[in-house]
C-alpha cells in the first residue's frame, strides 16, 4: 500500500513538470538578452543583417566549442554574443 501511494504522490508531482526542461541539452554558461540560459540544442533568434534569424545551439568537438548552426547547416566558428539572441 505505501509503494502505490509514494507511486501516485511522484506521479502527481511530475505532471507539474514540463518534460522538454527534464531532457534539456547541456548548460553553455551564457543567458540570452531576457537573462534565461541557454542549453544545447536551443533554437535562439536574433537579427542579423535586418532579418530575423533561428539558428540552433551546437557542441563542436573537433573546436571543443558551443556555436551556432544556420538553417542551411553552416556552423558559426565566430564567438556567441547571447546578449543578442533570444532563446525560443
């Protein structure tokens, strides 16, 4: 009886929870321009050239750096300015 009770309160409890937060990528150590950190695999937006822009947050190892991915799959090697993206 106390197994299903302690299975029902974890249940109840991480129905609170958004699964997308559970599973999200790596911390980088930057937070965008609203101050919320950006992870791994984050799709953020910025304006570059006077058009809006997402492009999504990578790991490189082979420049053992995070950068950005284009839409077309170019990968930035130019170090992230967060202070300008805004994480979606």
């Amino acid at each position: 009886m106390t197994a299903l009770l302690s299975f029902e309160f974890l249940y109840l409890n991480m129905s609170q929870f958004d699964l997308n937060d559970l599973f999200k990528g790596e911390f980088i150590g930057m937070y965008d321009m609203d101050g919320k950190p950006i992870h791994e695999g984050d799709s953020v937006r910025f304006y570059y050239k006077g058009e809006t822009v997402v492009c999504q947050v990578i790991y490189v190892p082979e420049w053992a750096m995070f950068c950005l991915q284009w839409p077309d799959g170019y990968k930035n090697k130019f170090p992230m300015n967060p202070e300008k993206y805004q994480v979606l």
